[in-house]
C-alpha cells in the first residue's frame, strides 16, 4: 500500500471518529440588561416648612440587574439652591426615601424636584 493510500485511510478514520461525537449545535445569546429602572410612584408631602425634615418616597422596579441607587434633586423656587440626596438601599418592595431638611436659612416657597436618577446594576440610567 502506498504511503498516500495510508494518509487518505487515516483521515478516513479520524472523520469517521469525529463525526461518532455528539457535538452541540445550540447557541447561546447573551441576555444584556439594556433597559433603565422604571418609577412607578413618587410621594412627597403637599407642603414643606422651612426648617422641618420631608422624605421623598420613590417606588422603582428595574427588569434584569436590579437598581443601585436612586439619586434626586430638588431646587428652590429661584433656582439658586438645591440640594441632593442619594439613597443605596431599597427596601424589598423597591421603595426609597430619601429625608430631606431644607434648613432655617433655604429659600422659602415651592421647591421642585428636578432631577431623578435611578441607576440599575449594569449601568443604565
């Protein structure tokens, strides 16, 4: 037998080998979370006093990763002061409450939330 035959009965088995192997065909995608945490409620009180604590109470659901923080803003009705709050910890429900104190010298009037940042566990705002 020529060493070429011998090559091409190798190859021949080692198909034959091969192809005997259940190989897996099924693919797999990756499921990314692409999608922002949604508000379902906010809660804050109808009238706030100069000096006194409020909280305001978010209610929030994200699809995949879960939220990281939640992250709000509210400014006085000039727009010369603000302050921030940031809040890590979600009860089990989804809910956040961010304590507020607008303090003795803050603007009097209707201050307004202006800003509201839920951010989820994969980054998404």
């Amino acid at each position: 037998m020529g060493k070429f035959k011998r090559i091409q009965i190798q190859v021949l088995a080692l198909v034959l080998i091969l192809s005997s192997i259940p190989w897996s065909t099924t693919e797999s995608i990756a499921q990314g979370d692409i999608e922002a945490p949604t508000i379902n409620k906010i809660t804050y009180p109808e009238k706030i006093t100069v000096g006194d604590p409020f909280q305001i109470k978010i209610n929030a659901t994200d699809d995949i990763s879960g939220i990281k923080l939640a992250y709000v803003v509210i400014t006085s009705p000039s727009g010369k002061q603000r302050l921030t709050k940031i809040d890590y910890s979600a009860d089990s429900d989804g809910n956040y409450e961010l304590l507020f104190d607008l303090g003795e010298y803050a603007e009097e009037g209707y201050w307004k939330i202006t800003r509201i940042d839920l951010d989820d566990n994969a980054g998404n705002v």
